[in-house]
C-alpha cells in the first residue's frame, strides 16, 4: 500500500498564506537531505560547530547551492523518540505559499518522495508507537468541531480505547487456553469449569455491550444534538432561531405559514455542538397550500428525526394550543416555551405547562433559554461517565476513562460479541470444546480489526485516505 522503506516529505500546515509553515522530512534519509539543504546561522560569539542533534533546533537557511531560499528553524528528531517513529525533521520556514513550495521542491529534488495523505501516521501505526485506535482518534481531533469531540478524541488518543480492546483480547486468550488445556489434559483438575468459563464469557460481552450502547452518545457529541424548533404557524420559531444563531437566517414575516422547508444550522453552546432546525408551523391542511402541507410533513418528520424538541406557543394567541402538540412529542426530550412575553402581563399569565417564557423577538430569557438546553442535552447520556466532570462521574461509579467508538468500531464490536454469543451457546450445549475456542478467536479476530493488528489493507487505505497530506 505505503512504501515505507522510502524517505518521505509533506508540508503539514494548512495551504495559504500565514506566519509560518512545517515541512517534514521522515524516513533514513532525512537527516542526510536535511543536513544537504540547511545551512547555520554563524554566531561568531558562540563560535560553535553545527551538527544535527535530537529534539535540537537550529536557526539558519535553506540553501539550494548557493541561492538562499528562506530564513528558518530546523528540528531534527532521531529514531525512534519521532512522531513516525523514524529520523525525522522538521523545517519552520514563512508562511508563503511560494516559499513553501520552494523548500518542498528542494527536498524532493534530493531524491525525498512527497507524502500520500496520511502517511506520517501510517508510519507511526506501522512501527507500533500507536494502534489503529489511536490513529483514528488523532484524525478525529483533527477534524472535530467543537471542544466535546475534542475531548473524546484526546480520551482515546491516551490509550483508553486500546486499553479496553487489550484487556477484551487478554481475558478472551485466557479463556481459550483454559479450554484448550481441559481438551489435552482431561484428567488434570481444569483451571475453571464450565459455568466458570460461560459466566466470564457473559462479562466480557456485558462489558462490549456497555461500549456498544454508549456509542450513540459518542455520535451526539462528535456531530452534534438535533433540536427542532416546532409549533404553531406564526409562534416565532423562525424568530427564535435567529435569536439562538444571532444572525437573521430565516425569513421572519407576520404572515402565517411563512417557513415552508426546513433550515438547519449548526451553532456551539458551551461546547456543545447544537443543530438547530427551523420548521415550517403546524396548522390545519385544510388551510395551508400545498407546498405549505408538504412543509408540515417534514416538520413533523424533523420532529421523529431530534433529539430535543423545542416547542413554541405564542402567548397572546388563545388559539394556540399545546394539547394538539403533546401527541406529536410526547416520547421525545422537549422544552416547552411560550414566546411574545414582551407583548404580555406576565401577571396574568398562567407558566402552566411552559418551561419557559421567552421573547424570540428582543432576547429576552434566551440565556436561560440555552442554559435549560444544555441541562436537557446532558439529560440524554448516561451519568455514569460521559461528559460529566471527573469527581460526578467516580460518584456515579464511573471511571476515569471515557471512551466512545466510532462506526467501524461499533460493527466490529457487535461482530465480536455475536462470536463471544456464540461460544457461549455452545458452551451451554456441550458442544466440542475445539468449536468453542474456534468461535472465541473468530471474536479476537474482530478486536484484532479494531485495533489494527491484523486488518486487511483495503480498510487501511480508507482510514488513511481521510487523513490530509502532512499528517
Ligand atoms: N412582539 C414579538 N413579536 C414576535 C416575537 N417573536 C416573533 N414575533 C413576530 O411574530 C411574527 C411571526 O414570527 P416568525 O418568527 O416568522 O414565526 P414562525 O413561527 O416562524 O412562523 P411560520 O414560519 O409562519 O410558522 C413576526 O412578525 C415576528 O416579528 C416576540 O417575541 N415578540
Ligand atoms: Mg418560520
């Protein structure tokens, strides 16, 4: 796939223009062309003798003969304490595009390949300094957008996964040994019996089973929290919205049916990544037109697809009644708010029913609005670890560690327990002890694919493909 005897280059900042760039050198032949293309700054006072040396950076330029291409700092790591693991360099020079290029095309001038995307890291995984895991979870910080992804993300990239997946494969190992033993040495006193065997089995499963329903949580917080905004037409949903994003993005009018499709849009609150989703009020099909009505069902559709539901009811509009709503949200996490409480006397209304009374239209309670959001957001994961902070989470019985696996963790995890499933159902029946262990290894098999110690290279190459050039 990767040819990993070659010296590879990239320049790993972002294309453009900006204070400086990095350009990485990897592979045997790095310090070598680093060494070739840069040339010390000559401080007569310090009179010292420059030689490349590990995590030691120099200032100086970079030279193309005798032409100067760029002024920089050069940081050279020796194998293995480097992020591929190989001797490495670094090159800080400006900023440029131009500039950029130019020490690039030196290097591969001097015989360096240019960097597939992802490259770095393959080699990284390759050389065993982190597992596939890891791997996925650095491209995950990478791409996350906003502060709870992150945190996910740097959980895993310290091991949490891996260490889970290490000890899933251990207990599994150990049990086929104990089996496989009982096979050759029958008339040895076996090291656990039969229901030993299926009650470890069940914990392992229970344990994976854990990680496979906590995956839901991982996709709120890595993509975002759906919450639609619902109700009556001309209740000030569109309003609302523009409040929340702080900008006028829907189209807000006195006249009744105004949204017709939906509007999304992704905001942060505290960290939280929120998709907002404007809908087209709620009324009588006998009175809307029929692109109103093909709204509606999409509103209703929005409404099956959140996972918060914010309902708003004008105030001052008797006609506005939630009870038409309940049937619609009921099985769903809401908040119910009453909107236009500019227009009213708070002193005669009943909060009956609302959470709260906002007015979409100047901000009023919008802060509160986002704070009881937020409340109704951590209200959907599970207490025991999730998001909470540390010391909430030990009380809950949780652990230090949290982690959250991505798709192909999660199918590959559901493969492993179907295996571990299995195993045990032949355990129960007697079944022969070589089909028993037989289905155990087919269960390593898959946290081998998670963790990349054994993984077909076509899955490899679309793990690194989503990586950019220069990671
Ligand atoms: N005074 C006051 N007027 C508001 C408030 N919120 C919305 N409005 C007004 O109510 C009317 C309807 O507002 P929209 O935000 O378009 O209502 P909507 O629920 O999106 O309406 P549809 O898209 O037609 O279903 C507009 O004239 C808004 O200016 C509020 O809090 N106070
Ligand atoms: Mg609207």
């Amino acid at each position: 796939m990767f040819n990993i005897s070659d010296t590879i280059c990239a320049i790993c900042t972002p294309k453009g223009t900006g204070a400086i760039s990095v350009i990485r050198i990897s592979g045997t032949e790095s310090w070598k062309i680093g060494q070739k293309i840069f040339s010390q700054t000559q401080y007569p006072i310090l009179n010292t003798q420059y030689s490349f040396e590990h995590m030691y950076a120099q200032h100086g330029y970079i030279k193309d003969n005798d032409k100067t291409i760029d002024e920089v700092i050069i940081l050279p790591y020796k194998a293995p304490n480097s992020f591929t693991t190989e001797d490495t360099v670094e090159i800080f020079c400006h900023g440029g595009l131009q500039v950029t290029s130019q020490v690039l095309d030196l290097c591969l001038k001097h015989g360096v390949r240019q960097a597939k995307n992802g490259e770095f890291t393959f080699r990284a995984f390759v050389n065993g300094r982190i597992d596939l895991t890891e791997a996925e979870a650095i491209n995950e910080i990478i791409s996350a957008d906003n502060e709870k992804a992150v945190s996910i993300a740097s959980q895993i990239l310290s091991g949490s996964l891996k260490d889970k997946i290490v000890g899933f494969r251990e207990k599994l190992l150990n049990l086929i040994t104990s089996i496989e033993s009982s096979v050759e040495f029958p008339m040895d006193i076996a090291d656990m019996s039969k229901e030993e065997v299926v009650a470890n089995l069940k914990n392992i499963q229970s344990e994976i089973g854990e990680l496979i329903k906590d995956s839901r949580e991982g996709l709120l917080l890595r993509e975002g929290i759906k919450v639609s905004i619902v109700g009556p037409t001309n209740a000030g949903k569109s309003s609302l919205l523009n409040q929340l994003l702080e900008s006028e993005r829907a189209i807000v009018s006195d006249e009744p049916g105004t949204t017709r499709d939906t509007v999304e849009e992704k905001i942060l609150i505290d960290g939280w990544s929120v998709i907002l989703v404007d809908t087209a009020g709620i009324r009588e099909k006998d009175s809307a037109s029929k692109s109103e009505k093909m709204g509606i069902e999409r509103s209703k559709q929005s409404i099956q697809n959140s996972d918060i539901v914010l309902g708003v009811f004008d105030l001052t509009n008797k006609s506005h009644d939630q009870s038409e709503f309940s049937n619609l949200i009921k099985d769903k996490s809401k908040i119910i708010i009453g909107n236009k409480v500019d227009l009213v006397d708070t002193s005669n209304i009943s909060k009956n029913g609302f959470d709260i009374l906002i007015s979409a239209k100047n901000g009023d309670n919008i802060t509160q609005l986002k704070k009881l959001l937020i409340e109704k957001a951590s209200s959907l994961f599970n207490t025991r670890h999730s998001i909470l902070p540390l010391e909430a989470r030990l009380a809950k019985g949780g652990n230090t560690q949290y982690c959250y696996i991505n798709q192909r963790q999660k199918e590959l995890l559901i493969q492993c327990n179907s295996a571990i499933e299995n195993s045990t159902d032949l355990a129960n029946k007697n079944i022969s002890e070589d089909l028993i262990s037989d289905e155990l290894k087919n269960a390593i098999s898959k946290l081998d694919e998670i963790s990349g110690r054994t993984i077909s290279d076509e899955v490899i190459k679309n793990i690194f493909a989503k990586f950019c050039i220069g990671k």
